[in-house]
C-alpha cells in the first residue's frame, strides 16, 4: 500500500474545503444524480446557493452496487432517458456555479474512457475531484498520479472495516477530502446516525487533517448535526434524491439543503 | 493455470476492485483458503464429503451412439450426476467448510439458473449455516423448481427487480448484502469471478473435474490425453476446472458461451464485480444485457482467468446459438439417453458443429457434462411446444 503521489498537495476541492473547515465552518456537500430530468442542472444551481460547500454529481452507472433503492433509481430513470458520462460532463461544463463540483461513479466507466482521457475530460469539464467507490487504495495509484497530474482531486474512502494501518494509507493518498463511509451497508437513509459513522470519524479526524465528511446514511439536518460534532462535514445523497424522485423542484430540493446548513451552522 | 499471487491477477486481469468495506474481508478470505487449502485435515474432511455425500468421483462416459453420429470420439465428465445435479456442489462444500473455518454462519450468494443457489443452500442445510440467495425475477421465473427446492433447503430467495432482472443484477444485489453484513456473512460466489481470491479459490475447488477427467481419461486412452476439452462457459467454473487438469497437456482447450452473452466473443476489457475481465459494454463502459435461453450463462462478464487464457492463446472461446443448444439437447437425449442441462448443451453444440467442420475425423473429444437437464426440461416442453 502506497500514496500514488505522496507529498503531492490537493487541488482546487481540498483548498476551498480546508479553507472553510479552517475557518470554522462544517462541511455540506450535497449529493445529485447527474442528468435526472431535464432540468437537473437547475437543481445543482439550487443546491450550490442554498450553502453547499462542494457538490458531488452521481454520474449513473448500469450496476451500481454501492447505492441503495433511491440512487439505483435515480441512476437508472437517469439512464433510461439516455443520459451518458459525456452528457453530464458537458452540462457541467455550463453549470456555472461557485461551489467546486465533485463527481462520483463507478471505475468502469473510468477504465473505459481510460484514465489520462477520463482526468482531462473532467478537468476540462471544470470538474474538481472524483470519488469512485469501487476502486479501492490497492487498484488505485495509477489514478491517483494520473488525476493529481490533471488537477483533479481523487477522494479515497475508508470503512468502519478498515484497520488502522490501512486507515493511515488511506488518509495520506486522499486528496479532496477524505470519504468517511459511516456505516457498513449501502446509500439510503436511516432512521437513526449509526455508531459506527462517529466512531470512524473520530480514527480518521484523529490522523489527518484533510477535511474528513461522513457520507452514507446521514439522513437529516439532526444526524448531519450529531455526526459533526466529530466530523468536519458530511455528504448528504439519498434524503435529497428521494426528494427529487417524489417531486420536489428546485427550490424545495434548496430549501431542504438550506435546513441542513442552518443546523450545521447553528 | 498458476496462483494469481498476492494483487490476484491473472496476466492484466483480475484484482479486486471492491467498495472499502469488503477489503479486509476479501484479504481474511485469502488468508484462510490459503491456510485451509495447506490443511490437511480441511482437504480430508472436503474429500471425504465429495465422495460420500456428493457422489465423486463422478465418472467419464464413452458416448457410442454420438460419436458415430458425430465422427469424433466424445466422452462425457459427468458432472450431472452429482448430488444436487451439477458441478456447483463441488465448489459450495469447499465454501462451506471454509465459511464454518472463518466462523461465518451466514452465507449469500447468487444464482442464475438456481444450480448454484440449490447448491449453497444443500451446503447449508448440511452445515447448519443460514442462507439467503439473489435471483433475478427472470429467473425465479424461468426456474421455479429451483427456487422451490432452495426454500425447501430452508433457504431464503430473494427475487431481484432492478436492471436486466438476471444474473449480473443478482452478482450486484448480494454484493449489497455483503456490503452491509460482511462482519457475519460469508458471500459464496458461485463462479470463477469476482474480486481475489474468489476467482483462484473457485477455480481451485472445480479442480477436481479436471483432475479426476485426466486420470480416467488416461486410463480409457491407454495413457493418453483427448485431443480436444470443451466446457461451457457462463462465469466460467466448470471449464476453468475442467482446464485446470489440461492445460498442461496438448489438448487444445475450447469454452463455449452463450451467443447472447459472449464476453469472451465480443466483450471489452473492463471493471465490473470486483474484477478487471471481459464484458459486454457499450462505448461510455455501461454494462450491457446478456441475453440466452440459458439462466445460468445469461452473463455479460466472464471470470478474468478466461480472459487471460484466451489474450494468451492457451484456449479459444466460441459462442452457440439457442437454436442450435436446443437440437443438440435433444439429440445426447436421443442418442445416449441423457438429458443435459442447457448450459452444457451449448458445449455439446459446439463440437456437433465443429466435428462437421474442423475437428479431424476419430479426434477424441472430451465434454464436460456440467449438469443433469432436470431443471430446464419445463422450459424446453414450452419452447418445443
Ligand atoms: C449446469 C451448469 N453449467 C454451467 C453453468 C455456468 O457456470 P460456470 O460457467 O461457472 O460453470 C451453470 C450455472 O448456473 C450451470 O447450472
């Protein structure tokens, strides 16, 4: 196990995360499927002025097994309308908003477009970090190298699973932030903050100082709230979508968001 | 066929490209069937419920009738007659075992045509471990005894509605159940595919196939080695078995897929499944559907040591058409008195055309028979009308 770049500084993402971790802010980074509905930029737009710090856009993939019920959804309503990874790179490239955007999917379509031609494209696509769930740190190093080199910040995660020195690994080969997955299970909402996202939270916070953000199974503004109390953030996905799959616009998806920032801030 | 060594690669393929959470358990996995595959005590207790409980050796078949139809000389490894009525019990049981050893007394898995299901679930049931099987809803239709027969083993089937509804949504779905319960559960994949070790232990657990097909071939041939080994290929385990006792012969080694699922046909490298192999994608790397009268070889991958023996030369992979599977399906029927499943009938399709073409005349010709044909003849009766 070795960082791919190691020493090599984040990008564009990890500066403005730090800088607004540093400054005593905690960490929203709401999650969109890329290309669901033909208005989906509106809500990317939405969400960024509703106080995101980043935002990560799903690009769908066909077999998406870390996602559960509502993102499979999404992902495939998003596919069957004939949505493709250039499609969502191109309604990125005029998103026009303040906020860095962040993608997340799965490697294939990365080993597909091959890698230095995957780097450019989301770095040409104003994109400023990727997140691929299926590509662990061992499978890893060319991509960290090649997406370091087009400046495009490669956010590795780590588990409840993972021990402590592949924990270290992890944490020092990250750039953007550092995935924290809070819980053992797939995407969905849960009734309650599962232990385990704390008890991360506080190994990872305790051996980096990237910005380390709770994702998977945060489900409200209070979980968002409790989980931070450790964590410097997190990345709310399912609570959102479903929202947006039950008919909620632009605005309401924004309105949601802006609760959760104003707990986070409270 | 070597050890894939520590990255679990095959040539380029292989690895394991698995969410975070399932790697230590991937590395645990490794850890033990490598210590219990040095046990001798394991390879004992394994042994021993192969040949008292699974029925093996199973034996090698002259086939008179088909081979004088055929022109060449074909023998059958019979894996159809099995308990449970096919190859899948002979990697299952090694699994087991290895679950129990791992102190995992839950098992998922996957299945497509229900043998391998039918065949964790007997595992189970022996073991006294729980079992809960994904099955695409295409599936659990085409395949009702199956899934009947798995909840009389007491275990739970869990249809799947999401994507193709087949075999590849069934792989991502228990892939989800682990995710979350990999702390208990021990995930029996029922194929040579997957993220290391899967592709290697299974592979090494279907060995048997090979290893016992060598030794009766040898016997039967005066010494000698067929000329030709043919299995089917769906994830793969049958004919990476049944290889694995040839390929250091000069027996030229053929995997039959699925036209509608030829990975190895007309697939692209790619990462799907914990394995970087062949699959059937479209430009941007979305996985396509497989499609064939075949449950069990409805996949759009391929298990990655496939992929390397074809990039090396060391086999070749061909594809039939359900047209054709079905009429060779009813002539081992008619000529030998054995209804195959509909996986090997593709392999037997392959080589009833190939003896007319390119296979020269009195070649021997071994088939793995990786399955009894028990489960599709209702699908059979309503295409045959
Ligand atoms: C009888 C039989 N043969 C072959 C297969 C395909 O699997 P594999 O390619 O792993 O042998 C199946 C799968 O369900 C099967 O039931």
């Amino acid at each position: 196990m070795s960082a791919a770049a190691p020493g090599v500084p984040g990008g564009r993402l990890e500066s403005a995360l730090r800088a607004r971790r540093d400054g005593g802010a905690k960490l929203l980074v709401p999650y969109l499927t890329g290309g669901l509905g033909p208005d989906w930029l509106e809500y990317v737009r939405a969400v960024a002025a509703a106080g995101a710090d980043a935002i990560e856009i799903g690009i769908p993939f066909s077999d998406p097994v870390m996602d559960g019920p509502v993102i499979q959804r999404a992902s495939a309503d998003a596919l069957a309308g004939g949505v493709t990874p250039a499609g969502v790179l191109a309604g990125l490239a005029h998103a026009e908003v303040s906020v860095p955007l962040v993608v997340m999917t799965y490697y294939n379509l990365v080993a597909r477009g091959g890698h230095v031609r995957t780097a450019h494209q989301l770095a040409d696509a104003g994109v400023a970090g990727a997140i691929l769930p299926d590509l662990p740190l061992d499978e890893a190093t060319d991509w960290l190298a090649t997406a370091a080199s087009a400046g495009v910040d490669a956010v590795l995660l780590a588990a409840p699973t993972t021990p402590d020195d592949r924990l270290d690994a992890i944490c020092e080969a990250s750039r953007g932030f550092l995935y924290a997955v809070g819980l053992l299970g797939v995407t969905g909402e849960r009734d309650r903050l599962a232990g385990s996202a704390t008890r991360l939270a506080a190994r990872c916070t305790a051996r980096t100082d990237l910005p380390v953000l709770v994702g998977v199974g945060i489900s409200s503004a209070d979980q968002a709230r409790e989980v931070c109390r450790v964590a410097d953030g997190v990345v709310i996905g399912s609570a959102l979508v479903r929202r947006i799959l039950g008919g909620a616009g632009p605005d309401e998806a924004a309105e949601f968001v802006a609760g959760v920032r104003r707990a986070l801030d409270a | 066929m070597r050890e894939p060594g520590p990255g679990g690669r095959f040539g380029e393929f292989g690895g394991r490209f698995v969410p975070e959470s399932l790697v230590p358990a991937c590395a645990e996995l490794e850890a033990a069937f490598t210590a219990a595959w040095a046990d001798a005590a394991f390879r004992a207790e394994l042994d021993g419920l192969l040949a008292s409980y699974a029925g093996r050796p199973t034996p090698v078949t002259e086939c008179k009738r088909l081979s004088e139809r055929l022109g060449v000389r074909v023998l059958l490894k019979r894996e159809d007659l099995t308990h449970t009525g096919s190859h899948k019990i002979n990697n299952v049981l090694g699994q087991a075992l290895l679950a129990r050893r791992m102190g995992k007394s839950r098992l998922i898995a996957e299945t497509g045509a229900g043998q391998h299901g039918v065949a964790a679930a007997t595992a189970a049931a022996l073991l006294g471990l729980s079992c809960e099987v994904y099955m695409g809803e295409v599936d659990t239709a085409r395949q009702e005894l199956n899934v009947f027969r798995m909840r009389l083993l007491g275990a739970e089937v869990h249809p799947v509605s999401s994507g193709s509804r087949t075999l590849k949504d069934a792989v991502n779905e228990a892939l989800r159940d682990w995710v979350a319960s990999v702390e208990t559960t021990h995930y029996c994949i029922g194929s040579v595919m997957g993220p290391h070790p899967y592709p290697w232990l299974v592979r090494e657990l279907q060995r048997v196939v090979g290893d016992e097909a060598r030794r009766q071939c040898r016997q039967l041939l005066g010494g000698a080695d067929p000329d030709v080994v043919v299995a089917c290929v769906g994830g793969g385990s049958n004919a990476a078995g049944t290889f694995a006792g040839f390929v250091d012969t000069a027996a030229v080694l053929v995997g039959v897929e699925a036209a509608g699922g030829a990975a190895m046909g007309r697939g692209v490298p790619g990462v799907v499944h914990g394995m970087r192999s062949q699959f059937l994608q479209d430009e941007a790397g979305q996985i396509l559907e497989a499609e064939s009268i075949s449950a069990g070889l409805d996949y759009p991958g391929v298990g990655p040591e496939h992929a390397h023996l074809g990039a090396i030369g060391r086999a070749r992979y061909v594809s039939a058409e359900d047209g054709d599977v079905l009429e060779a399906f009813k002539l081992l029927a008619e000529t030998e008195g054995i209804i195959p499943a509909l996986e090997p009938a593709h392999a037997l399709a392959w080589v009833t055309a190939a003896a007319r073409t390119e296979i020269p005349a009195g070649s021997v010709v071994l088939v793995t028979l990786s399955g009894r044909g028990d489960k599709d003849v209702a699908q059979v009766m309503a295409m045959l009308g």
